[in-house]
C-alpha cells in the first residue's frame, strides 16, 4: 500500500461497494475527482482481495474484507458514473477518464531521448505515430514530430487533430510494442495524460523552431485550410501584439535589438507597427527609424526569423501569465493570420 496513491485507494475502496452505495459517494466528489477515480477503476480492472483489503484498512472502513470478484474496466466505471452524475454527464466523464487511464500506458517513455523515439516510429503509419505523440509530453513530441519530412508531419498533424478516444486496449498494445523496441527500464514519470486533437498538436507546433512551424502550417492549409485557419487562431503570432495592452507590448519588446526590430516590421500590419512605436522611448523610436532608412531589399526568411523572437517572448510571457490577451471588440479586432510578407 506504501506504493499507492490516494486515488488508487479510494478507487479500490469504491470497487467494494455496491453500485447505489458507491454512487452516493461519487456525488461527494468534484467532476474532476469522479474523473481521476473513473481513470483508476478502468486500469485496475480486477482486484485482488488483498488489495482490497489492504485499502479498506487504509480508509478506516467497518469492513477489514474486500470482495473477491470485484471487477474495474470501462462498463464498471461507466455505471458507476452514470448512477452518481446521470447518463448524459457521465459520456463525457468517461471518455476523459478512458484517456486518463490511457495515459499511464506511455509514462515510461516520458524520460527516453527524443532521437531514440524517433527512430522506434520511423515506419509506423501517420495514426500511429500520432497516437504516440499525444501521450508524450509536448516538448518531446514536438522533437519527434520535427524528425519527419514535412508531407509526412501533415500526415501526422491530420492524424492528431482528428483523433477521437482510443480504446484502452489499443493504446496498451502500441505501448507495450514500443516497451519491447526500446528494451530498456525506464522508472515511470508523472503521466500528461492527454490525449488528440487540435490543442495537444497546437502545443506541439508551437514548440517547434519557427522555419518548421511555418512549413507545417503552410503544407496544412493546401490540404485542410479549415485545419489551419483553426490552428493559428489557436496559437498567438506576431499579429496578436495588437490584442496586448500598452504596458504587456512594452514587457514583450523590451530589449529587442532595434536592427532586428526594424526588420521585423518591414511591411508589418501598420497598426502592429505603430503600436511597437507607441510603447518605445523617443530615443529608441529614433534608433529604430535610423535602422528601417537603412532597409533596402529584405529576405523573407530574415523576417521570418526576426519575428520569431517576438512571437517566442510573446508566447513565454502568456503562458507564465505575466502578460495577458485583451478583451477585443470587432472594431478593434486584426488580421489574426498575419505572419510573414511576401518578400523575398
């Protein structure tokens, strides 16, 4: 029992009880938790009586037996839910706790070098490899994704962004496939427990160095524009300054070089340009005029590059929660899709 979590323990103790009792001490759970139990009962799927036994010690119960023939598995949490919350709140209780228990499959890839995973997938078909990457931590999946040619990284994000909720055996099998490629014995991580879809593959491109983000998003909009067009909105880009206040846009270019800055601007949205020259010094307004008279012909990629630091301090600062989006009215409203020009 020293190895085991509160969860798994209540998980255990609940499985003793009948269906009406355990419903009842469902309800005393927020959604979240009734999840996070679900997601055990699921994995566990049999008990053994001394398990059962041992938790119900834990908590204390009147009882010091558990029942041998208690069974987990999705049809067991999936009654246990629909009696506490009611059928329609439980679907979506138990699709999210499926892949919960789902994500215990992958922990122990969460601590083996990217490179090494990207050479166990390399030959697995696109929906593979994106079921894979869902369950991986965003920072490595977006390693692994870069490791690919870019029709085959489409494949992928296609793949992922449609990705419903894989059964459990389905992903056991995958994993346990990928245990018996690597052959190593990794000491499992905390799972992310995620799972498909638009965000889990927009946190995974917006990780990538800025040249991919682009090529991929570029490569998914000749094939499923709608896809695109859902992603950027998704991910904030160098035309989102104009959805920050004064004092986040000072936070965002404070201390950019003023060169780099000149062509980062270099056929900007005018609005984005003026408001980076609303919120700099009158000295550094004048460095940076002194640089853009020195502009001749600029190369797409140097702007490509150039904003990429803008958009990376944009994104670190948002997700730290030292910068916010505001509130914007239609009239206020830009090109979200804004990214480079059509320099060349």
């Amino acid at each position: 029992m020293s190895t085991m979590t509160g969860m798994e323990t209540a998980a255990l103790v609940i499985m003793q009880m009948s269906q009406a009792h355990a419903a009842q001490v469902m309800r005393q759970f927020s959604e979240a938790e009734a999840e996070e139990i679900a997601a055990e009962i699921i994995r566990l799927r049999k008990v053994e009586e001394g398990h059962a036994e041992a938790a119900i010690t834990e908590f204390h119960a009147r009882t010091r037996t558990g029942r041998t023939d208690a069974r987990g598995g999705r049809d067991a949490a999936a009654t246990l839910l629909e009696t506490a919350f009611g059928e329609e709140r439980a679907a979506g209780l138990i699709d999210r706790a499926t892949s919960a228990a789902g994500g215990h499959s992958f922990e122990f890839m969460d601590t083996i070098d990217p490179s090494h995973v990207s050479r166990v997938l390399e030959g697995e078909a696109p929906g593979t490899i994106s079921l894979v990457l869902a369950h991986l931590r965003p920072e490595v999946a977006s390693h692994v994704l870069g490791t690919f040619t870019t029709s085959i990284r489409a494949d992928i994000a296609q793949a992922l962004a449609t990705m419903g909720t894989p059964s459990p055996e389905i992903v056991e099998i995958v994993a346990e496939t990928l245990r018996q490629r690597i052959r190593s014995a990794v000491m499992p991580a905390d799972s992310t427990e995620i799972t498909g879809g638009v965000q889990p593959l927009v946190d995974i491109v917006k990780r990538s160095d800025v040249a991919a983000e682009y090529e991929l998003l570029e490569e998914i909009e000749r094939r499923d524009p709608q896809l695109a067009e859902e992603m950027r909105s998704r991910m904030l880009n160098f035309g989102d300054l104009v959805k920050f206040e004064d004092r986040d846009v000072q936070q965002i270019i404070r201390g950019l070089d003023a060169a780099a800055l000149a062509v980062a601007l270099h056929e900007a949205d005018p609005a984005v340009a003026e408001l980076v020259r609303a919120n700099m010094s009158e000295r550094n307004r004048e460095l940076l005029d002194d640089e853009i008279s020195l502009l001749s012909k600029v190369r797409k990629s140097a702007v490509v590059e150039a904003r990429s630091e803008i958009v990376k301090a944009m994104r670190e600062l948002e997700s730290s929660g030292a910068i916010a989006v505001k509130e914007v009215t239609d009239d206020e409203g830009t090109d979200e899709g804004e990214g480079v020009p059509d320099a060349d």
